[in-house]
C-alpha cells in the first residue's frame, strides 16, 4: 500500500510537472501571436520592408563606379526575415504550443516553402542588373545549405549558389564570413533584422552594450545598414529580455518578460 501511495505521489508530481511546464510554453507562445499576426497580415509591416528596400535602392544608385585598382562593390544580406519569411514555421510552433528546435527548424527548410519578404525579389534583382554581387550570410545550418540555395534559387533571387550563401560552421558570429567578402569586394551596404548582421560590436549586448553602440553607430543606419522589422525573435530577446541565458525554463521566460514591462 505504501509502495502505491509513493508510486502514485510520484506520477501525480510528474503530471503536475508537466502540465505546468505545457502552460509555461503555451505562455511563452502566446507573448509571440501578436508579433506573427503582425508580420502576415499588417500592411505597415509590408510598408516598412519596401520602406527599407527604397532607402537601399537609393544607397546603391549614389554608389560612385569603383576605380580599376579599387576592389568591386557587394551587397551582404541576411536571409531569415531579410530575404526569406519564415512566418509560417513560427505560426506552426505558435499553434502547437512549441519552441523552436532544430529538429523542426530542419523540417520546414526542406519544404523550401518559404516566400520572400515584400520587396526582396525586385531589390536584389536591380542590384544584380548593376554589375553588384550579393552575399548571403545567414546563421542558418550549414547542413540547410542545399535546401537554402534551392529555396533562393526558385524565387528567382540572383546569385543563390554555394559560393554566395554562407552559412553558419562552427562559429556563429558573421564578422569571419564578412571577412572573406571583404577579401575579394568592398561591401556596399549590409542588410538585416538582427544588429549582428552589421558588426561584431553588437555581438556584445551585455550592460546595455547594443544600445550604446546603436547610438555611435547611428549615422550608418539607413546609409550602409539597413534595418528589417522582427518582432518574433532575435538576440534583443535572448541577450536584452533574458540576460544571454538560454536555461530558462518556460516559466521562468514568462517570469522574466512580465518583469522586464516598464510601466508607471
């Protein structure tokens, strides 16, 4: 009778448990419904993305010709939430009261049913047509690399091969794969929804870091960076919302993020 009472303590815990952490999770995906809807269906999310692309459009045009001894111009883009609209993956995981996971991150890439972003397509085309190469480099799995570029390649977006698409090894931070473009080409413009698209000083945004940088930075904003609206995710959230922890269990997630408001 003892040994029952313990065994059933035990599974009335592990229920419980679970329960809790299955509310935590759908809380967690609850603060993201709004930031998706957004992103689908708002019109000035739509306006912001051809906002942006404009702003580089005129970037590109005021580029003077490169001189002879001068290395040629590039553009390096960013995909996720750049080129490519990954919203249906996060509906998904919003409808199952899921988090991200690789496992289900690799599931949808090989759909390759992401569409472009608005805009995107009509860009990276006129700056092909002017002689310009375009960089993708993305923190997409290096094992994605093939579904990527065939994703890429059936929208129509130029340059989408294995020499263009970088995508992440073993060390997540861009500046080595902006080294390599700046080897061989001057990079013209960086586009992006992330800071760290743009520079390795926003890796760190530990102590206000980012926000500091965004502020000497602020004149390239809009000239050689161009800054994409996510609400959905990002290093603003791991790095500013949760203190660069990636251990929080769900709960603790919704504890923080109520904490973090600032209100009156």
């Amino acid at each position: 009778m003892l040994y029952f009472r313990a065994t059933f303590f035990v599974f009335i815990s592990l229920f419980l448990l679970a329960c809790e952490k299955e509310t935590a999770v759908q809380r967690t995906q609850a603060y993201n419904t709004n930031a998706i809807l957004w992103h689908q269906h708002a019109a000035e999310y739509k306006a912001l993305a051809h906002q942006a692309f404009n702003i580089a459009k005129v970037q590109i045009d005021n580029l003077p010709m490169p001189q002879a001894s001068l290395k040629p111009w590039a553009v390096v883009t960013d995909i996720d939430e750049t080129v490519l609209d990954n919203t249906p993956y996060n509906a998904k995981m919003a409808l199952l009261g899921k988090e991200f996971d690789k496992a289900s991150w690799f599931d949808w890439g090989l759909q390759k049913n992401a569409k472009a972003v608005p805009g995107a397509l009509t860009f990276f085309n006129y700056v092909a047509e002017k002689g310009i190469e375009i960089f993708y480099i993305s923190n997409r799995y290096e094992g994605q690399k093939q579904e990527t570029i065939e994703n890429l390649k059936m929208l129509g977006f130029p340059n989408a091969d294995a020499e263009h698409v970088l995508l992440k090894g073993s060390i997540s931070g861009k500046e080595p794969r902006r080294d390599t473009v700046e080897n061989t080409h001057q990079i013209a413009l960086l586009l992006g929804d992330n800071l760290s698209d743009f520079s390795a000083v926003f890796d760190d945004r530990t102590a206000g870091k980012a926000h500091e940088n965004v502020e000497k930075m602020r004149l390239l904003f809009g000239s050689k960076f161009i800054v994409f609206p996510n609400a959905i995710y990002g290093h603003w959230e791991t790095k500013e919302i949760f203190d660069n922890n990636y251990d929080w269990t769900p709960a603790q997630k919704d504890s923080i993020r109520k904490a973090k408001f600032i209100t009156y």
